[in-house]
C-alpha cells in the first residue's frame, strides 16, 4: 500500500542545483561578429546564391548572439529549455549557452529584513509584540525557482510564522530560576528562533545565518500593569537586601556588646534593643531618637 499523499513531491521528485560552466562568450562573440562581416560582404556581391547566403547566414549569427549572457559576482543564471532544468551557471563572466535556453537570474548575495510587529500571546498568557530580523542567502538555486511559487515572498511569511511559534512556547519574563524567558535569554531564544526558520525554510533552498529579536514589549493594553508589577518584584527584593544586611548587623551589634562585656542584657532588653535597631535600619526615612531623662 502507497501512503504518498498525492503531489506531494518525493526526494527523488526534488530538484537539486546542478551547476554547469559553458564556454567563455569572448571566443564566441568574436566568431559570431567575424561570420556577420562574412555574411554582410556576400550580400554586397549582388551574387543572388551568395546573397542568400548571406542573407541566411546573418540570421543565423543574430540567432547565435541571443546564446551570449552574463553572470555578476553573487549572482547565478538558472538555464531551462523547454521547461526543462538544464543546469545553473554561478561563474562570473560573459558565457554562451544554446540560444533557444531560458536564462533566470537569482541573486546569491546576503539579505536581510525586519518582520512586522506581531501581537501574540506568551506561553504564561500575557499579550506582547515581538518583531524579528532575519539573515539569509539562497544556496540552491533550483529549489528556491521551482520549490515554491516566490520564495523572497516565503521566507517573509515563513519567518514570521516561526517567529510567532517561538514565542508563544517561551515567557516574557522568567518566574523561576533557570527558566528560559525572551526578555531575559536572549542568545537561546535567537538559536531556536533561528532553528524554526531554517527547519521552515529547507526546502526553499535558503539557509539562514542569523535570527534576532529586534522589538519586545507588552502589549499597550498591560503594558502600565507589568511595569508596576516589574516595580513591585523590585521593592520587594530592596527590601529583603535590607533586611536582611539588617538582621546581620543587629547580630554583630549584640556580639559586640556581649563580648566586649559593655553592657548585660536581660531578655526584655534584648528583644527591645533589637526591635529599636532594626526599625532604624529598616526605616526609609531618618528616624527621631527619643531620649530618655531621669528626675
């Protein structure tokens, strides 16, 4: 039993870049001019089977011009006859091929672009916007022509659609220790941003060299509620330094007093002078000591 799903393109139905190096065009441009002088002397002669000729031949050689093309640095030719893949050319330089081949032209160079700002949901719920720029180049040629319909057009799509993926399997910010959040990891989350492209974008003959985020935020209708959120967390945490760099220093002082043998503490006393020193180091503001006058 066949489970292929039907057009659904096998791995013995894929195109693979074939690259080919035609002869250079100089030798052949000079060849092609020479027969056309040929040609043109011959119907000068008013010699009627050499005026047809050269009549014929000159057509010939117009037809044999149309064969000569160039190639640009980062830059390929993909040769199709009759619909058929022939082979790619990426060797910079004047070429001739058989005139009757179709000659596409496909940028190799590095490109990039900024995706739009999307308005998804974390994985912890809260609507953010999230935009990305991406990296890439085309490696093969024919699975970026004949794969897909416009492949500039899908990796624009592609790319934000990975990118939306991405976000919602990760928070925007991380509530526990060790957990992986956009705003604060962002080396890991740009390798799996990119790995999502890349694995979207295989098939297209693309690789992508780089995926980062370029735009993140809560979305305006929460964004003032996290930002007191973000402003509690940290007040609380001041406030555990403080008290704690408090209770520290209420200890010291009793060692001192203790072993120093300054003064003897009673329970009460104890617990009072604790009380005292740590609303003086825990207090935001100056604090007005009271001091005690005997009659």
């Amino acid at each position: 039993m066949n489970d292929q799903l039907p057009g659904k393109p096998t791995s013995s139905h894929l195109l693979r870049e074939i690259q080919i190096e035609p002869q250079s065009g100089l030798g052949m441009l000079i060849s092609l001019l020479g027969l056309l002088l040929i040609c043109g002397f011959c119907v000068i002669t008013r010699v009627p089977p050499l005026i047809l000729l050269g009549i014929l031949g000159a057509i010939l050689c117009i037809i044999g011009l149309t064969g000569l093309f160039t190639v640009n640095p980062n830059e390929a030719k993909v040769l199709q006859l009759f619909g058929g893949y022939r082979g790619t050319v990426r060797k910079p330089g004047l070429r001739w091929v058989n005139p009757f081949y179709a000659k596409r032209m496909i940028s190799l160079r590095i490109r990039n672009f900024e995706s739009q700002k999307l308005k998804v949901n974390d994985r912890s719920g809260s609507p953010i916007e999230i935009a990305a720029v991406v990296v890439w180049r085309v490696v093969d040629t024919a699975e970026a022509l004949f794969h897909v319909d416009n492949y500039n057009d899908f990796v624009h799509v592609q790319s934000e659609s990975a990118l939306r993926n991405m976000a919602v399997s990760y928070p925007y910010d991380s509530h526990e220790t060790g957990e992986v959040a956009l705003q604060s990891h962002t080396s890991e989350v740009a390798t799996q941003l990119k790995k999502e492209i890349q694995d979207r974008l295989e098939q297209a003959g693309v690789e992508v060299l780089e995926a980062r985020i370029s735009h993140l935020a809560y979305a305006p209708e929460i964004a003032h509620a996290m930002l007191q959120r973000q402003q509690a967390s940290a007040v609380i945490a001041a406030r555990q330094k403080i008290v704690e760099g408090a209770v520290g220093m209420v200890e010291m002082a009793l060692q001192h007093l203790e072993s120093n043998k300054i003064v003897e503490l009673d329970a009460a006393t104890r617990s009072q002078l604790v009380s005292n020193l740590l609303v003086v180091l825990c207090s935001e503001r100056g604090t007005q000591p009271t001091v005690s006058v005997s009659s």
